[in-house]
C-alpha cells in the first residue's frame, strides 16, 4: 500500500484503540516514510518493511509499567548525556575548523585571482599561476563547504537519533511504547543530495586540474620544481 493509504489505516486504528498520542505517533510514521524514501525505497517497500498496520499499533496500547529498573535506566541516562554533551562539542568545534578552511581558502582563492595582497600575506608569483593556483584554492573552498553541509547535517540528525534513544529508553521501563529508531547518518533530501554531489565532483574537478596546472606553470617559470625556493617564500 502507499503511504497515505498506510498511514490513514493506522490512525484509523489507533483511533479505535483509543490510543493516547496518535498524532504524534503518526508524525513520527510518517517522517520513517520520508527517511526511507530519501534511501530510494518506494512508498510500497516502506510499508512492507513496517509490517501490517494491526500489528504496528499493538505496540502502542497501554501497557504495565515496569519500574524495576527505572532509576537505573535514569541514571544511566545522566552519563550517557553527559557523554554526549562532551562528543557533541568536540564535533561542533571540528565544524568551526572547517568553515573556517573554507572560508580561508576562498580569501585566499580571491586574492590571488584579483592580485590583492593584504599586509603582504600571499607569496609573491607570477599573475597567470596565481590565478590558476586562485582558482585550484577556490574549487577547494567549495568542495569544504559542501563538506560543512553534509557534516552539519550530520551533526543534526546525530542529535535527533540521540533523542529518539533516550525516549525508548524511558519507554522500556515507564510502559510506554518504542518509536522506532532514527538513522544516524545525514539525512538530506534525493534532490538536495544529487545537487551536492554534483557541486562536489565540480569542484573536485576544478581543485585537481588547476592545482596540477599551477604547479606545472609555477615550476616551467621558476625553471626548477621546488619553485618555492627560487621565489624565496620561505626565507627570514
């Protein structure tokens, strides 16, 4: 069956049943239909994979609660918050450091390319390699930048599958019924990742040929390969 005629069948269900929170039930259903179709999976193979609609929402009747290991389940969930918090973090500081290299490189890319050299930062070299060394850096630049998307992306859905971890967690012991879990990964939409892609492979492209370029025509110039040295960058 499609996904409206899925879901329309379990909230009709969970209707009946009088089951508490169906909206939300059926929100989080209907964005599994969306995090299976962004994997290429067909309305249809969706809904096969969730099983029948009756069975899905007995999971959701009142259940009795188990409190046994209700503090336990807690207080493991402060360290498991707490370690997240930490990683968390670290992770949104690495994502500083790479919008700070894209946008390092595209100053640089641009500098290069319009012969702006701000208080004598960039190397001294011929105008027709630093444009093409300029455009090499630019292509980096954006290849990091859609690697910042992807990564934020990342860092998101991470959140969210944290969330999701801590509620079935809760659930398990309050009597309350398990959603089912969120994928980890970056999670984007068929048509936002197809447009990435392209702009990555681009700008690979771009970063690849212009870098080799512009070290053929660095090296031609200074007439020996560590060019570097002949333009005296690295001397006091």
């Amino acid at each position: 069956m499609t996904k409206t005629e899925y879901l329309d069948r379990l909230a009709a269900i969970l209707k009946k049943n009088q089951i508490p929170d169906a909206e939300d039930i059926l929100a989080e259903y209907e964005q599994h239909f969306a995090f299976k179709l962004a994997d290429g999976y067909s309305e249809e193979e969706a809904a096969a994979r969730l099983g029948a609609p009756e069975l899905l929402a007995v999971q959701f009747e009142k259940r009795e609660t188990h409190t046994g290991n209700a503090a336990l389940t807690r207080l493991g969930l402060v360290f498991a918050d707490f370690s997240f918090g930490l990683a968390l973090v670290l992770l949104a500081a690495f994502g500083i450091v790479l919008i700070a290299l894209s946008l390092a490189c595209a100053a640089a890319a641009i500098c290069l390319i319009t012969g702006l050299n701000i208080a004598g930062l960039i190397p001294s070299m011929p105008y027709g390699c630093a444009v093409v060394m300029g455009l090499a850096l630019l292509g980096l630049a954006v290849l990091t930048a859609v690697g910042c998307v992807y990564y934020f992306a990342f860092i998101r859905q991470l959140i969210r599958s944290f969330g999701r971890f801590r509620h079935n967690a809760l659930a398990s012991v309050s009597g309350k019924a398990a959603l089912p879990p969120l994928p980890v990964r970056a999670l984007l939409s068929v048509r936002a990742n197809r447009r990435l892609r392209a702009v990555a492979l681009i700008a690979l492209a771009v970063f690849a040929i212009c870098f080799v370029l512009g070290y053929i025509a660095a090296a031609l110039s200074a007439g020996q390969l560590s060019f570097w040295h002949a333009w005296g960058w690295f001397q006091a």
